[in-house]
C-alpha cells in the first residue's frame, strides 16, 4: 500500500506539528506532498495531481485546523482537482491529519467548541462518500507543545501506523506492524542484535497470548448465547 500525504500549511517551516510529522514519515513509504511549496502562486498542475492520486492507495489531508476548516491551498487543490478525479479515487481511502491548537475534549457538546471534530469535518466524509472512497478515522494531534516526550512518541508511533496499517486497527496488526518495523530496521540489528531479537520475541509471545485470549473469549461467549 502507497500513501500521499497532501499537506497544506503556509508556514510549515516553523511548524512544530508539521515538521514532527515530516520526521516521522520520512521512515516510511509515504509520499509528502505540501501544497504551498509546490504551488506557491496556486496554480495547480492538473495532471500532475492526478497521476500522484493514481499512484496511491491511501490519500491523507494533513493540515492545522484554521477556523474549522483547512488552509487556502488544500481548498484551491479540491476545487481544481476534485472534479477530474473521479477515475482515480475510486476504491481508495481518504484520511485526515489535522492539527489544533485546543484540546480534543474542548470538541464535544459542552465544551468550548461545542461539536466533534467528526461533526467539522462532514464535508470530507461526504467526499469520500461521493467518490466512492473509504473514509479513515480522522488522526488529531492536539496541544503539541503541551505534549510530554513520552506522549510525542505514543502520537508518533500511532501516526506512522494511520500512515501505513493496511487493516483496521487492531493489537494483533499493531504487534505485526511493530515486529515489522523491527526486521526492517538495519540500525539495531547492526548495534543491538540480541537486543532486537529479544524484543521480537517477546512481541511473538503478546501477539500469541491475544490470540488465544480472544479465542477463549469467543468461546465463552458462544456458549452464553
């Protein structure tokens, strides 16, 4: 599975968000698409749009939250791209990646935002609807100075898995995703042999133990229906 992540910030370099972002997915497969660098004078090139779209399986928007709704350049993208892409957007998925500067629980009946960001963002669940797409949970990334190092990684290591789990999130495909990422990683197999094989092994025991607890669980559920 290929991911695009089509990014639309005005001042990304002095993001924080952006560029924890841009670090955690230059780790993966993924494409990073910012909008503003490439389309300075929001001249979109058409073509070249949509051959990127045709190219991928996973489409994300990744943009900070500017009065509930995105940047200025992902809306001249959608406007210029949307209606030629229906070819190529079936049967894909679409993502958001959106950062705010207030607390997710301040998006709630009651809170300072009053609604969800579900509720914010019906557009683009419409379009993924329209274009016959499959819509992702939305990924926020709240507060980012306030986060503590701990945090930042937990957030890190769930946006690279919205980037690249090909299931629906589950421990099982989270346990593979990370057993993967461990054969991969050249780095620690070079430095830390035994180190890695310790950590794989004991995420194969987890992955083993879920799987026989949750057929425990089916069973036991069985037989109470």
């Amino acid at each position: 599975m290929k991911t695009l992540i089509i990014v639309s910030h005005p001042t990304i370099d002095t993001s924080l968000n952006q560029q924890f972002f841009k670090e955690a997915s230059s780790q993966l497969s993924t494409t990073w698409h910012h909008l503003e660098a490439c389309y300075p004078d929001g001249e979109i090139d058409l073509q070249a749009e949509l051959a990127l779209l045709k190219e991928h399986d996973r489409i994300i928007f990744q943009f900070p939250f500017y009065w509930y709704s995105a940047p200025a350049h992902l809306k001249m993208w959608q406007d210029q791209v949307l209606e030629a892409a229906t070819a190529v957007l079936s049967g894909k998925e679409l993502g958001i990646v959106l950062t705010t500067g207030v607390s997710e629980k301040e998006y709630q009946a009651g809170g300072k935002e009053e609604y969800t960001i579900s509720e914010y963002l019906r557009p683009y669940q419409r379009i993924a609807h329209k274009f016959q797409m499959t819509f992702l949970p939305p990924f926020v990334l709240a507060q980012f100075m306030y986060l503590t190092q701990e945090q930042r990684f937990e957030r890190l290591i769930s946006y690279q898995q919205y980037l690249t789990l090909v299931e629906k999130p589950s421990l099982i495909n989270r346990i593979d995703w990370f057993i993967e990422r461990f054969a991969q990683n050249e780095r620690i197999k070079e430095k830390a042999p035994m180190k890695q094989q310790m950590i794989e092994t004991m995420l194969e025991e987890a992955k083993e133990n879920i799987e026989d607890l949750t057929f425990i669980l089916q069973e036991m559920k069985g037989k109470t229906l």
